[in-house]
C-alpha cells in the first residue's frame, strides 16, 4: 500500500467518479467556532465516497476475470458503489446485504442493477452465503476495506483535499473522517502524507463502536462488543482491518466520539447550513467538529460529509432538531 | 447588458463565490428518460445563486458609496445574498422582508449580520418603507433582478454551466433555470448565447405565477394576478423586469409551468438522488424535466437547482413523498 497506487487509482477514476466539492459556510464556521471545511463525499456517484473503491478495485481487475461478475457483502454504500461501478463496466453484481439494511440502501442496490441477496444477520453467517455462491459462479469478492485497490480508491478522496485545501491556503489542519473499517481514513491519511503533511486525519466514530479511536490508544486491535444497533450503520464494523489498521496507527491522530442524537444534530445542520443531505455515519466527523470542538485543535478543521443515504423516516427525525 | 460585463463580474466573484458543481445521478436519468445534468446553485455561499448577484453589485459600487451602507427588498434569498455580500464588503445592509417570510430565512438573513425589517405584505408599502430608510440613511438600492450589476453576477453562472457541458462533451441541450423575475434566466441566456450558444434556455415557474411563460408567448410583458400564497416563494414576481424582459425574449425558448406537488416530489428526488437540499421554487427546473419531459427535447437536459433555503416542515412534507 503506498501513495504511487493511490495515484494510479485516480488515473482510473479520472472522467467516472466526481472530484467533489470542499464547501464552507460562514453560519457553520461561527457554530463551530473555527472554519470548517467540508469535503462533500454525500455527492459523489452513489450517494457516497464507497463509489471510489469500487471503482478502483472493478478497474484494476484483468478484464476476463471481471467478465465473469463481482460479489460484495455490504450493509449499503459499498453495495451501491459496487454495484454501479459493475454496471458501468458492464458486468455483474451480486450484493450480500443485511435483511435489516436501510430500505433506501437496499431499493438503490438493485436500482444500479445488482442481484440482492439479503440474510438474517443473527442467524445466518454472510461469509458462508458469500463463499458459496462466489465459487459457484466464479465471482470475484470486492472486500469493502481491507483490500488495497479499495483503500487506493478511497485514497484519491485525499488527494483532492490535499489540493483543495492548497487552493485555500490551509496547511495545517486537522482532517476530522468518518470511520468504520478504516478505509477512507488510511486512504486519506496516505495521500495527505504524501501530498500535505501538516494535514492529519483523526477517526471519528459513534459511542459503543469506537474500535478504532481504542485501537489507535491501545497501540493493537481492539473489537466492538456490538456489531448493530446504531444508526451510524455505514460506520459500524467489528473491528480495523489488518491492512487498515497499521496505516492508521502510523498517520493518524486520536480518535473523537460522538452520540447519535449529535449525529442527528449535525444533519440538521448540513441540511440547513451547507444544503447537503447526510446519512448519520456520514455526519459523524462534522458532529465532532460541532460538539467536541475542544478536543480538536486549530484554526481550520476539514471534515468528511462520507455519505448520504438515509432513510426518510431518520432524516425526519433530525429535521426535528433544525 | 452583454457579455463583457459577466466576464467581469466573474472576475470580481472569483474567489469569494463557489464555482458549483454540475452532478448527475444515473437513478435521476432512469426517472427523466434522458441525461439530466444538475447545476447545484443551492449549494452556493448562502444557499442560492443570489449570493453571485448581490457580490457582483456590491463589487461595483464606488467605495465611498458602498461604505454608507446597502438596502435590499427580498423575500429572503436576494435578502441572505445582500446581508452576506454586504458583511464581506465590510459594511452594513437593511432587509425589508414580508414578515410571512419562511423562519430560516429571517434568520440566516440576520445571522449574516443584516438589519432586517419586517413589513405585512397586505397593509404595508415596502417601496414607501425602503425609499424612507434609504433616503434618511444614504443606502444604495440592491434591486433583485432588474439592474445590470445583479443580472451580469446570476450571468457567471451561465458561463460555469457552459465549462461544464463542454467538459461532459454536451454542446446541444435544453436549459431549465427556475425563473422569478428573470435575473438568473436572462444571465444565463446571455453567458450561453457568447459561450455556448447550442444551449438554450426555458423557464421554469410555479402554476398561477407563470408570468414569464405568458409573457414570452404574448410578445409583451403579461403580470401574474396574485402575488403570493405559494410555497415557491422565491420565484413569486409580480412580473418580468423590464431589463430581463428582452433578454428573455430574444433569447429563451418557451416557459414551463409546474405545480407546487410536483416541486415537492421533485425535491424528494433532490434528496434521494442527488443528495442535495432544494427549496420548492428551487426545485422547480427538476420538476418541470421529472413531470414535463414530454414538452422538453433532447437526450441531455441542464436543470438549476437555484437554491435550497426551506423550513423544516415544508422539507418534511417532501420527504413524504418519497
């Protein structure tokens, strides 16, 4: 894993994903009580920044293996970047989701074209549906963050806010990303290293699946005792991945922890200050920069929106709190 | 008004107004049956295009005169553009709102620092009241639409939109810009007709308020009878302006009309497709390509999204709809 990979990758990204929008707001900044900069992955193709990796990893394939189709497990954002990223190289998806998935995340999968095969998270194993079908069609498996090619995708997220932030004239500042598996955030730490080391990144995760802000402290990995339950359900992993992890370890900064109800809080304040919609483990790096400002440091801070699917019944529940 | 005076308004704004992006959502082509291309003024500083007019206006106004202060009439995105554009000039605006204003726009407009003054549309002359506080305070006038600094600021949009089609390889295509009384619609006309003249504009506006569609198809400037009791507040005009008026008329291919419902099934779709907040009168050039594509031609249409400033519970009412 190094920074030649994520440049390669951008190669390939280059004319199929969007080099999305850093946004600020002058309302948002005197909330936050320092400029905010907001790096808008909720609009990339798909909804969010998953479209990155799996463009980058269905691209990097050998055309004949990628012919004979991809399989994902997903609870929703890598399902739909997949699942687009398959169809745009016209070729197929078969996606393992979770019976309990977003309804949106689950209507939008089969929308791109893929096949859903959805299972009972608590009395099915993902991985023995997975195998099985992968060997039976021969698929290829496009993990969702422990994989290089994926974390090379999501990599070039941070080669944009290198420059975008250089267009600013920010270079130093912290980069606040939202955290499940790692893959974003060591894709954007690699690149900031390469391309603007007074930029660090620091996880941010939700309250009881906090596995990478105790991992970083622990200096090893640690697990979640939950695997569900949270409605930052794009974010919640058991643990780092192996790949992941080290990167991370090395380039990043402590984590910060934030409640659901502050995620809820910061979509209303997307909604309202930046008119972008954001899913709740989408708007966690932008609840932290709101309410744990003090465990943040500096002038500027730059924040990940990562994704955008929601379900209209939690996103009302956040426009209650506009 | 002509071309020069966008080229130098875009001048002016670089820098300090967003370059916005032009996004697509393969879900939102299925639903239109062709291409739709979404200029995303909503998420310009303040949460629509007016942000680009009144920067423009206040950028050309002598220093001295500038320093005394400004005065706008809005119903609250002109009103939000001025406060924001008059705060980053360093000096002072006064608002003179109808009280029925949607809360978020009373209260950003304040939040930017704006003296607002409230007025009831029924009883009250907001000409009186702002030719008043004008005269005893020295303020300089920022009309809305009908004044060439405004119009050529709205115009920088059209010259974005034309980089854009031609990055994505579009020189031949419909243009739906959401029209009140014309600034962005005529802006735009003129920006394509020197940078891109294959594309061509078409008003979009709310049924009952469709002042620019009659007028356009009598020849001569028609008046809407009622001028409020819409939720597509910002595009409610009493009439076209005598400067847009020609514009339009040389320039513009025939208006379409959209009904409040469909505004708001189309900002469900902003939300669920694009990721992106759409206020009603924002929403609705996608209304009139998702609900009018039969009266639309071409295997790629451009809508603007032109601004996203909306009250939680009209935003909750379109999410039921989706």
């Amino acid at each position: 894993m190094n920074i030649d990979m994520i440049r390669a990758a951008a190669e390939r990204l280059n004319g199929h994903a969007l080099r999305t929008p850093f946004l600020n707001s002058p309302l948002l900044d005197a909330l936050a009580g320092r400029r905010v900069w907001v790096k808008a992955e909720c609009l990339q193709l798909t909804g969010s920044f998953k479209f990155r990796g799996a463009w980058s990893a269905l691209s990097a394939l050998d055309p004949k293996v990628r012919a004979k189709g991809v399989i994902a497990f997903s609870s929703g954002n890598h399902a739909q970047g997949v699942a687009l990223a398959a169809k745009m190289h016209d070729t197929s998806a078969v996606i393992v989701m979770p019976a309990d998935s977003p309804a949106m995340k689950l209507e939008n999968t089969r929308a791109y074209g893929a096949e859903v095969i959805t299972y009972d998270r608590d009395t099915e194993d993902r991985n023995e549906i997975g195998a099985r079908i992968s060997q039976e069609r021969g698929l290829t498996l496009i993990k969702p963050f422990d994989e290089p090619q994926v974390i090379a995708g999501q990599g070039t997220c941070g080669l944009e806010i290198a420059q975008q932030a250089t267009e600013q004239g920010i270079t130093d500042a912290q980069v606040i990303v939202c955290c499940g598996g790692g893959g974003l955030t060591s894709g954007i730490a690699l690149a900031l290293e390469a391309e603007a080391p007074g930029l660090r990144v620091r996880p941010a995760e939700p309250e009881g699946f906090d596995d990478v802000a105790r991992s970083l402290h622990a200096g090893e990995i640690k697990r979640n005792l939950r695997t569900s339950g949270n409605l930052c359900d794009a974010i919640i992993t058991p643990q780092p991945g192996d790949l992941t992890f080290p990167i991370m370890k090395r380039l990043c900064g402590a984590g910060l922890v934030i409640t659901e109800d502050q995620a809820l809080a910061a979509m209303a304040h997307a909604w309202n200050r930046l008119k972008l919609v954001a899913e709740p483990g989408g708007a966690a790096a932008l609840a932290a920069v709101l309410f744990h400002g003090d465990e943040i440091q500096g002038d500027d801070v730059i924040v990940t929106i990562s994704g955008g699917n929601v379900d209209a019944a939690v996103f009302a529940r956040a426009l209650e709190l506009a």
